[in-house]
C-alpha cells in the first residue's frame, strides 16, 4: 500500500466540488494547473477567481519533502515554531552530503562517519516530530519522492528547487526555502503569487537518438533561465501521452532552469504504469476513479491560446538531441550544429568525462538506454576515450539495474558507479585535478551547469544533454560528435557507427531492493531527545533575528555591486561548504564569495569602506556588523537562480546586510529574503544600476510607511559630496510587511 493513502483519498474526494465550484467563479473550462491550485486552497472551496501574476493566494500542500543540506536549517527553525509533531506528511532525504570519490561502497562509508553528527541530528528531530527519514544511500530525494510519495493531482513543496520533479506524475510541486517548509509542518497556510500559465503542446513521438531530456533542453533555449518566471508550465497534447513517466519528471525536474514555478502533466497511461510497478495500485486506482480532474478540461487543450497566457508547440517527431552550455543550462545548441559552434567559441572538443545520472536523469529507462550504448563498445570494438560514471538516482534503481546487468554492462568500459547521492551534480565530486584549474569539457545529464559548480574548477566547460548523448560523446571523447551521422574508427581502423539507444520505460521483471532505506518515525516523539553540542562547528541552534528599528535605514554601505549572473551558488556556495549548513556563522564565511565585484571584475575581493581596503566579502561585512554599520548588495538580472537555498538570504542577514537590490530577483531567492526581514527590492529604472558607486552610503527612505504597492526611494550619498536619488521597487504584501517589521516570518510564528 502506498504512503498517506488515506490522505490521497481525502484529497481526491474534495476535488470535484472544489473544482466544480471554481469553474463557475472563474467563468470558462479550467487548465489541470488551475484545477490544483483551486482545490488546494487554505480556505477550503473557492469563494473568489484570482488574478495571474498578480494576487497572493493560501494553499494547503499535501506534503513537505526535505533533503539533508537545507533540512538542517528547515528543522533547526521549526524545533522554535512550539509544535509537538509536523502537521503534514514530511519526508527527510540524506543526499546531499555524500562526496562523488572512488565508487559507491566506499565513499558512503566515508560519508556516514564524516557526517554522523548531522545525520543523528536529522534522524532525531525527524523521529521526534513524526518525520519519515531516508537513510544515506537511499536515493536522491525527487527520485525517492516520484517512487514513493507523488500522486496526480497533488500539490507538495519541497527544500530544493528541483521538487518540481514531481509534476511528472501530475502533482504542482515547488521547491521552496526552510522558513515556507516550516510554515507547512507547522500547520499554517502557504503563500503563493497565483501563477501565470505557460502551454507547452508536445505532438508526435520520440525515435532514435531524441529523448525527453531533449524536449527541455529545447524548451530551455526557448525560454532561457528567466523566462518562466512566476509561471507552471503545463505539458499537453499526444506528444506528452507518448512519454514515459519517468520522461515527464525529466522535463519538470529541469523546468527549474527556466524559472518556473513549477511544471506539470496531466495523468495518464504512462502515469498509471509507472504506479502500479511502483508497488501504488492503490492511487492508480483512486486516479483511474478522479481522471476526469486530473487533466485540464476538454476545451482548454483543443483551443490553447485562449487559455494559457504563453503556448509554445514542439513536433517530436522532428525534435533534435540538443547539447546545452557551456556555464548556463539555457545556451541550447542541436547535435548537428555543436561542432561549429564549439569551434567558433572556442570550447574544448576533447571530452574529458561523461556523467549520466542525478535526480534529472538516473530512471530506470535512462540507465537502460545507456547501458544499449555501452554494450556497442564491445561489440563494435571501440574503446570509451573519456571517463564515464554512472550516479543512480535510488537504491530501488541502483539494485535493479544491478540485478539486471547495467551496472556489469558499464564496468565493462572502465566506468564508476557513484553513491545514490547528488554527487557531481552538486559539487560533491571529489574530481582528481580540479584544482589545477585546467580548461577542459565534460557533459552530463544533470540540470546546472554553472561554472565551476559541478568540480569547483572556473575553467571546466560543463555541458548538459540526455544520458543517451552523453554516453556517445563519452565514447567517442569528441563535443563535435554527432552520433545521428558520424562514424567512429574501432581498436581495427574500421568505421564503425553507434546504433541508436534502446531500452524499456520499467524493468520487465519489475523493480526489487532489498532495503530501500526509509525509517519510519516513532508513534509518540514526546521522550525523543534532539541534541545540539554548543560546541559543533557543523550545527548551531538559532537566536532570532532582531526586529526592525521603527525607523527609515540610514547610512548603510554598499557591500558588493555584484556584475552578470549572480546564483544561488555565488551567494552561497555548495560543494565543501554543505557541512556547514546547519551552522549559520560557520557557513556564512561563504557570503558571496562566487559574486564578481563590478568594480574591479574580481571575486571576493571588495572594498572596506572603513578601513578602505580590499577584502574578502564576508570579511568586510563582518566587520561593518562589528561596527554596528548595515549595507546593501546590489545585483543584475535573476538574482538568486538556481538552487532554493535559504542560506543565501540567512547568511546576509546573519551578518547585518539589510537590503538586497537588483534588476530582478528569481522568485524562490526573492521569498526567501521576505521571510528572513531582509528588504528585496528592485529598481524601478534598471539604468540606476549604473548610478551605483563603490563608495556610496545609502539610505532607504519610506519604511515608515512601507505599504503594499507603494515604491520606496534610495539616496545615493556619493564620496563627492553629490546625491542621487532613485525609486526602487518590492513586491511586499501586507503580511509580508509584517515579516520586515518582526524581523523574521519566524518571530511571528512564534508571538
């Protein structure tokens, strides 16, 4: 039986009332997202239809999903909310913290010792307050959960921006920070802007080299890293029926690289198949039952204009395999054009690893159809000319590819099995000469491709495209290969072409583990001691922060003007500084540290307005903070892309930052400053970017008066005695007023 059954029942049984009654408040037939988001409304059924874009809306998710890194920080804050146990199914995921080394057996066993404090923390807390616990080595968390815990029509948040994952079994999944997870175990409503409504209508059907990792690559191009800002991609037509299930959670995990709030696909056959070999015939039943909910009304699909605000159409059957990057998952290139490209721009053709795998990547039909690939090596008498590692996405997927020889398949050409961990995908890649810094190529079939994310080398040109590309451009060590057409010369010196992959969407003989790695949490936590040393580098209770002043800001100093791409990963690194995440002083040492300085187009190095030296970032603000001297950071376009991490609002905060301006925030970052009683803000002219100096001290003006859709003003004390004043813009809604004004979301929880 599957998980939460009962609360699956009761969620589906409200869905026809619900939807029923929003169809005749908004007046016209309904998207599947729209259907979802007004049956999971915090007031019960709809009373009122809510504007795209525009109104923040309360909505009651199912379920909170957690992994280990942002789980320290998400639990470190709800042990202070004053609640006996989580009010909402929740799940904790240890996989972040397992350094990629020399194979699985061996680099888990390092990782259980080295993190074992941490690890006792989140068992602890999780049995205290009836939170289900996935051991280190179960699986990646948005594997686990589409294995265990999605269903159709579901709605879940998640510490990590790629929950979205689930939408590939039809749930709105969004990946959120630890303050909106807390909120949700602590059974208060969670707030949303109502979404905008992107179409993507998919007809045809995949053959050859193309897969679903294609269709979003595809799509990235399109819309680049910003362009589904504050909208759910809803995925429609016969093209999206003749996917995999696995395939769709493929295209929503990566619907994080595009910005959007999430993505989703109606349920369907795919959808049924994969539950029932999933051990869930029990929700494929209930599903079967509500079908007609779990899909956009009839209309809708047959006229798509009229309803979503953006549709794009994509043809499968004529659909290229695409090779995304170098350092942004958005520059989309098809195989026929990558060895013109990549010699007009200068990367490395020589491929130096293949790594297929992650939450993006790592199904069952995936590692299959890869594993086709890897057996022409022998049988065609071709040598693999570029490392290649395999990082399974799950211990029920890892066991069963075992059993049915994959993993045999890929010794055979010399390749690595990782830990059922993120690995790579996220720095946790001990890669030998990295440090060197070496310009070099590899490709993935993760989702990010940042630079120097995947092995903290600057100078490695990481590129993304489907397992099924990436194991022939590890075979044939060449960027510029283009399977579909190009021979390969064999150990013989003969010409030798690669068949095209093949494989199965679920495993014949059905999926087998032996221990999956889920711990159950005790009935009664009451007697549940959760212990934290005062004296533990890796974990640190937390005091609250203080509440706002009452007064405009006055006299703060600029900190850094950060230039082009500023990501969750330059705000806060990932890779060595995970094993501080549950100790904010400790790892706000990492304060943006990857953000260039405008000013001198260096990294972490800006200038101490009080001693007027150059200084390391976090350096400087710890000194201001010292002073009792706030700042501000200011920033470009989609600020804070990339990963839900709530750090990268926490650390600033920590350390005395007390605003954050830019030219535009990615959304999930923008939440995240709001609930920690930073002010976000951004330029109500762009231009004024440019007014910004290196020794400005700034003042906000307005805050005594801060209202919802009023603008504040800026002055800009410049060293020359000169002023400007600009107007700057926030999206703060009444309640969120009252964050700035506590200090924190949190002190209001707990008032």
């Amino acid at each position: 039986m599957a998980f939460d059954i009962e609360m699956i029942a009761a969620r589906y049984s409200k869905m026809e009332a619900a939807i029923t009654q929003a169809r005749k408040i908004v007046g016209r037939p309904l998207t599947l997202t729209e259907k979802i988001l007004y049956n999971h409304l915090w007031d019960g059924n709809p009373s009122k239809s809510f504007g795209r874009g525009a109104d923040y809306v309360d909505f009651a998710p199912d379920r909170v999903a957690m992994q280990d890194a942002t789980a320290q920080m998400a639990l470190l804050q709800f042990m202070q909310a004053g609640r006996k146990k989580v009010a909402v199914p929740s799940t904790v995921h240890c996989d972040h913290l397992i350094t990629a080394k020399e194979e699985s057996g061996k680099d888990l066993g390092i990782a259980v010792t080295e993190n074992k404090e941490v690890y006792d923390f989140l068992s602890s807390v999780s049995n205290k307050y009836g939170i289900g616990f996935w051991k280190p080595g179960a699986g990646i968390i948005h594997q686990v959960v589409l294995e265990n815990y999605a269903f159709p029509g579901g709605m879940m948040i998640g510490t990590d921006s790629h929950t979205v994952n689930a939408g590939g079994l039809g749930m709105v999944a969004i990946g959120v920070g630890g303050a909106d997870a807390c909120d949700v175990m602590a059974g208060l409503p969670w707030e949303l802007k109502w979404p905008k409504a992107i179409g993507v209508k998919l007809t045809g059907k995949l053959n050859g080299w193309t897969s679903a990792k294609d269709v979003i690559l595809k799509v990235a191009g399109i819309l680049t890293v910003k362009g589904g800002t504050g909208a759910i991609v809803e995925y429609f037509g016969p093209g999206a029926e003749a996917l995999s299930c696995t395939g769709k959670g493929t295209i929503c995990n990566m619907g994080a690289e595009i910005g959007a709030t999430t993505s989703t696909f109606g349920y369907d056959a795919s959808m049924e198949r994969y539950l029932r070999s999933t051990n869930r015939a029990d929700v494929a039943d209930l599903a079967n039952k509500y079908k007609a909910h779990l899909t956009a009304d009839p209309e809708v699909y047959a006229d798509p204009a009229k309803y979503f605000d953006q549709v794009i159409e994509i043809d499968l059957n004529t659909l290229e395999p695409y090779v995304n990057g170098p350092f942004t998952p958005d520059l989309a290139t098809p195989i026929s054009k990558m060895k013109e490209e990549a010699a007009k721009n200068g990367w490395p053709l020589k491929v130096e690893v293949g790594l297929i795998g992650s939450c993006t990547n790592s199904s069952y039909e995936d590692i299959s159809r890869a594993a086709s690939l890897a057996k022409q090596v022998a049988s065609k008498g071709l040598k693999t000319k570029a490392e290649f590692t395999i990082t399974p996405g799950s211990e029920l997927v890892r066991y069963t590819i075992q059993r049915d020889g994959f993993i045999d398949t890929f010794n055979q050409i010399g390749a690595k099995v990782f830990s059922n961990a993120c690995g790579p995908c996220i720095g946790m890649w001990s890669r030998v000469g990295a440090e060197k810094k070496e310009k070099n190529t590899i490709v993935h079939s993760f989702n990010r491709n940042f630079q120097a994310r995947q092995d903290g080398n600057p100078n490695t040109y990481a590129f993304v495209a489907s397992p099924e590309i990436t194991t022939a451009l590890a075979i044939a060590g060449d960027l510029g290969f283009n399977p579909l057409t190009d021979s390969l010369t064999n150990e013989k010196g003969e010409k030798v072409k690669l068949d095209p992959p093949t494989g199965e969407e679920l495993p014949s003989k059905g999926f087998a583990v032996e221990d999956a790695g889920y711990v159950a949490p005790a009935a009664d936590g009451s007697g549940v001691q959760v212990i934290v040393d005062p004296s533990s580098t890796r974990l640190q209770l937390l005091a609250p922060f203080k509440a706002w002043e009452g007064t405009d800001l006055k006299g703060l100093k600029l900190l850094i003007k950060a230039k082009g791409k500023c990501t969750t990963d330059h705000i806060s690194m990932a890779g060595p500084w995970l094993k501080f995440r549950g100790h904010l002083d400790n790892i706000s040492n990492n304060l943006l540290i990857g953000a260039t300085n405008f000013f001198n187009g260096k990294t972490n190095e800006v200038k101490n307005q009080v001693s007027g030296n150059y200084e390391p970032v976090p350096q400087t603000q710890r000194a201001y903070k010292a002073q009792g001297i706030g700042s501000i950071v200011v920033g470009d376009e989609n600020y804070g892309e990339g990963s839900s991490r709530e750090h990268a609002a926490m650390e600033p905060r920590h350390l005395g930052v007390r605003a954050v301006l830019v030219k535009s925030f990615a959304r999930i970052h923008e939440t995240n400053l709001k609930k920690q009683g930073m002010l976000a803000l951004t330029f109500a002219n762009k231009d004024d970017y440019d007014k910004i100096q290196e020794d400005d001290s700034i003042d906000i003006i307005g805050l005594t008066s801060f209202q919802e859709g009023k603008p504040l003003s800026l002055v800009l004390n410049h060293k020359d005695g000169k002023k400007d004043e600009i107007q700057v813009n926030h999206t703060y809604n009444a309640q969120q007023i009252e964050w700035f004004k506590a200090g924190a979301a949190l002190n209001l929880m707990k008032a």
